[in-house]
C-alpha cells in the first residue's frame, strides 16, 4: 500500500479526497466529510473503490516524477516522465455550490502518452457496487441513495464492476474528466465547464490566501497549513473536522485506528488563535459560532467531540468487509470518546470564549450566560476523576491536565468579570481558582521526577504538562516548569520526538503501541522557546517541518524507527501547533492561550509583515 505521506488532499469545503503520488484517489467521502466513502482503497484494495488516471504501461499508474499544488491552492499538479513524452494531471475540487464535482484535467506537455483511467466506483464503505448506464456525455452510476455522473470526451469502456478510458495525449492537448454526484432522488445535477471551474477554483484559493497577514521565514508551511486547515472546514456550519479520514492507524497492524471526520473541542483555543493571527477573522468568527451552537444546552452534557453540524450522536461502528489500511483492523465509523467525560473540555471552551473577547473588544459577548452555567457546573464537577485529554478507555484517574483546565475556566471567568465588567461571583470562582491551584501543585507533581505527572499519585509523565505555562497556570520561568520540559524530554520521547505518553503502563485500555505524537512534538517548541533555549526550540521546530510530505501535509503522528507518517491525515491538530510555534519563534516569545498574537485586543492578526528580520 501507499505510505500516508504519499497522500496530497483537494476538497470542496464540504469533503475531501486523498490523491496518491500513482495518480489514484483512494479516499472521498460524498456529500460530507462524514459520509460513507464511495472510494475506500485507502482502508483495503481497488475494490473498495478508486479512480486511477495514470500513464499507461506502469503498474497501478507508478509514482510520479513530481508533484506539486499550484501556488498556494488547492488545486493538485502531477507530471510524470516517461519513454515518449510527459504529461500531467490537474485535480481539483470546486468550492460547492449546489454540486458536489470532482475535476482531473489531463493536459499534454511534451511528445506523447498514451493514458489509462480505471473508475471503480463501490458506495457505502465499498460494499455497494452501483448500477452503470452509458449516457450521452459518459456513464452515470446509481445505487440507494446516491448516483454520480462521469462526464467525458475520452472513449469509455465497461468491464468486470469497473470503468475504463485508453487515449493518447500530446503536447497541448487537454482532456478532461468530471464526476458528480446527487442524491439519487433528484435529476441529474447541471454539467459544468471543467476549465473555467479550474479558473474559478484557482481564483477563489488566491484570493482566499491573499487574505494572510503571514510573512517571513515561516511563510510557506504556515500559509499551507492555513490552506490545509480550510480544506478540513465544513462550510455550511464553520465546524473543521480533525482529519479528512478514518482509521489510518496509530501503529501499522494494530487496533489504534479512531473515525476523525469530526470537531473536537480540544482544539478550540489553538484553532482560534491561529486563525486571528493570521488575520482570518471570519473563520474565527465562523468556527466560535460553531462552538456555541454545540455546546447549547445542558452544560453537565457537555462533549469532547461533536458532528460537522453539532450533532452529538457519534456511535461507533466497526466496519467489517474493509481489511484497513495495510491490515490495521477494525476499521471504525463513528466515536465511542464522545460521551467521555473529559473536565479539560470546560477549559478549553472557557479559555477560547475568553481569546474571542479579547480579540473582538468593540462585540458584545452574547455567549455569557453559557460561560456561566458551564462555570457552575464546573465547580461541582472538578475534583472527580475523568477520562483525560487522551481519551482513555480504562478507569476514570484525577488527571493533572484535567485539573489545571479547570483552574484555566475558574482564572478566564475571574478575569471575564474583573476586566470585562461580566457579571458574576468573582470571588467565589477566584476561590475555587485558588483551591484547585492548591490541589495541582500538591498532588500532581512528583519531588523525585522532578516533575508534573500524568495523574495524581502516579509516576507517569504525559505531554499534556508542557501546556502548563502555556495555559499560564504557573510562568515558564517557574522551576517546575523546567524540571517538568526536562523530564518529558528524557523520559517521554524517541528520537528527540514527543509521545503522548508510554502505552505500555496499560492505563488507556487498549492494545498496541503507537507513533510519537507530532501536536506534542510541537508543545515542546513553545516550552523551550518560553523557558529561554531558543535556539533547541527553533531546531526542533525545523525538524518537524522536515517531516511534512512533499505538498507540506502533516498526520497525526510519525514513526520514528519506519520513518513514516502514521495516524489519521491531513491533521488538524498536527497543522494548528504549526502555525502557533512558528509565529512564537517569529516573535521570540511564548503566548499564553488567552492572548492574541497580534497584541492584547488585536484582531489584525500577525504583525509579521513588518519584521524586517524575517523578509
């Protein structure tokens, strides 16, 4: 199989498709980041469903020469070279309208080529081969619910379950290919015009990033994370999924395989504060509304994870017919995490809201009696053992990270009220803030490790301590502080990378071992850079830009003994960190959660344009 990295992403805000160096979309889901995929190669074989377009005569289409996206779009290139000639393909997503299209453009570049395209169309997870009927423009497919429609010059020929186009191209000759699809109640959806689409869609990626108040050394990864991460956006709603898959595993051939095509809360603050810096005030805005809405309601049920439109019933399904990827099984749809009970989420959304009033300082909160109620709740809730950052699926432990967000929602709600003229009982919650302060730093660090630990009474360490500064519980000049970056650094990692913790205690309840954890590698960045050793920061930091795959896409985690990208791609969570540790070392400073980068009560995003030193 295709290693992860092989992978480049295009999508339409809506869902995504992973095109592999050989020419071959392996993975799309229609209509939604969420929905069953119609091509699922990525989890099994072809006949899980895939769409080749590749030189002929190499076998399953041959890695390409090169590749590359179009400047800074989404619009993929791939050129291969070979005995007569070169060529390339162009595939792209336009941004939906009414339609979900998928475009690839073969263009000619020299001599001539002869070309293969192989369509194997299976819905539902590749279990449902659909009904094929030639039409006047190509073939159009129905199965259930859904129907797609391939529209063509190229000769058409069916065999087996599979559709096939042989031709030959030459040098500025243009062949192109466009699937839709539709619901499979309604008609067939309008033909679009694939080259103006191709000019439409490079227009609206450059405009779009015309947008970014990012420059200097880290300009190119951080404005293609940026990029990436509005590829992982769920449009009609401002939710943005973790990843564009499902089950790419935590360790090839294990069982650590989890659906990501959803919204964690987690990421809130990181999300925000990487958007406002980059002058994305609209996503922001977008993405904070999205969090509102989801977290409505009772604030004892609140979720770690929430549907693309906030639906809160996630329940987890293997899939059976599907091998997964190189033989990782199950393969999983759905998120068993959801209902977890995870205390850091209550500061994670109260130390968001509180990024978002600092930065729109002329908006009036409206979301305050939300932040309240969360709040109370809180107060009554704190002190029980819960499932952790990390989702453990063992027994419930008085996690530290747990406890230190509370402190994060009690120290956001006393300062909401003292700075921003909320109402509220600030000196019951400075109380409380003071209390769970009291209670970390007596049972959560450990005198001989010197160090913050996983959870109380343990001697385990976990990469969730290096957000202590950053969430400003304690200053990173504080000892504990660099006793604790210390202590992960030779305790907690592999090859100079950072685990989330060592699975081998057994505590998370799961089989197996895993990859190190890019989003922590990167945690450790800002804590070195907040401690003084810039220059170990910016070293690691460039390290981990070295890990990005040739179009710069990070997943989850990466093996350092394979060298290889593991885990569910692209990240989110891998792409945010990314950008805050870059305009951190721009800055040369670490920022707390709760502060914008672009100055207290900015939101003109980055000031990086300015800074003579990086141009």
């Amino acid at each position: 199989m295709a290693r992860i990295e092989d992978y480049a992403i295009i999508g339409d805000l809506n869902t995504a498709a992973l095109v592999g160096r050989n020419g071959s979309i392996d993975w799309m889901c229609l209509p939604r980041f969420d929905s069953p995929a119609c091509f699922a190669a990525l989890l099994h074989t072809p006949e899980a469903g895939r769409w080749l377009l590749a030189p002929a005569g190499t076998p399953d289409g041959g890695n390409s020469t090169r590749r590359a996206y179009r400047e800074d779009t989404l619009i993929l290139e791939t050129v291969w070279e070979v005995d007569g000639g070169s060529v390339k393909v162009i595939d792209f997503m336009p941004v939906r309208d009414d339609a979900v299209d998928l475009v690839r453009i073969v263009e000619g570049l020299s001599g001539e080529v002869d070309m293969h395209m192989e369509l194997v169309l299976r819905f539902d997870y590749g279990s449902v081969v659909p009904w094929v009927r030639r039409s006047k423009h190509g073939i159009s497919a129905v199965a259930g619910p859904d129907s797609a429609y391939l529209t063509t010059h190229a000769p058409l020929m069916g065999r087996e379950n599979r559709t096939y186009s042989d031709f030959t191209v030459r040098a500025g000759d243009r062949v192109p290919f466009v699937l839709r699809w539709a619901p499979s109640h309604e008609r067939e959806p309008r033909r679009i015009d694939p080259l103006r689409a191709l000019d439409a869609t490079e227009s609206y990626w450059l405009e779009w990033i015309g947008r970014s108040q990012i420059a200097g050394r880290y300009k190119e990864p951080v404005e293609r994370s940026l990029i990436t991460l509005k590829a992982l956006t769920y449009a009609p709603t401002g939710g943005i999924v973790a990843a564009a898959t499902t089950s790419l595993p935590e360790q090839i051939g294990g069982p650590r395989n989890w659906d990501y095509r959803y919204c964690w809360l987690r990421d809130a603050t990181l999300t925000l504060q990487s958007l406002l810096a980059a002058g994305y005030t609209e996503e922001a805005s977008a993405w904070r509304d999205w969090l509102l809405r989801a977290i409505a309601g009772d604030p004892s049920q609140l979720q770690i994870v929430y549907g693309l439109d906030g639906a809160r019933r996630l329940p987890e399904a293997d899939i059976p017919w599907l091998s997964g990827y190189g033989g990782s099984a199950p393969v999983r749809t759905g998120n068993a995490a959801a209902p977890q009970l995870q205390l850091d989420v209550w500061g994670e959304v109260l130390d968001g809201l509180s990024l978002t009033r600092a930065a729109f300082k002329d908006t009036v909160d409206n979301s305050w009696d939300i932040q309240v109620a969360l709040m109370e709740y809180l107060e009554g809730a704190w002190n029980q053992p819960d499932n952790g950052l990390w989702e453990m699926r063992g027994p419930r432990r008085d996690f530290t990270h747990s406890k230190v967000m509370a402190w994060v929602a009690a120290d956001r709600m006393v300062k909401a009220v003292r700075t921003s003229g909320l109402p509220g009982p600030h000196d019951r919650w400075a109380a409380l803030r003071s209390e769970i302060h009291n209670d970390v730093m007596t049972k959560g660090f450990d005198e001989d490790l010197n160090s913050f630990v996983q959870s109380y009474g343990s001697k385990e360490l976990d990469a969730s301590l290096l957000l202590v500064p950053r969430v400003g519980f304690l200053p990173h000049r504080h000892p504990r502080v660099a006793g604790t970056v210390d202590a992960v650094r030779k305790g907690l990692t592999e090859d100079g990378l950072v685990l989330r913790y060592r699975t081998q205690s057994g505590h998370d309840g799961l089989p197996g071992d895993e990859g190190v954890f890019l989003a922590c590698s990167f945690w450790l960045v800002d804590a070195l850079l907040g401690i003084g050793r810039t220059d170990e920061a910016t070293e690691l930091f460039e390290r981990l830009l070295s890990l990005r795959n040739d179009v710069g896409l990070l997943s989850e985690e990466w093996d350092p003994r394979t060298k290889r990208q593991l885990g569910n791609t692209p990240q989110a969570f891998s792409h945010f960190p990314l950008i805050h540790s870059a305009l951190q070392l721009h800055h040369g400073e670490a920022r707390k959660s709760d502060t914008p980068f672009g100055g207290a009560g900015s939101s003109s995003g980055s000031t990086l344009r300015n800074d003579p030193r990086l141009q």
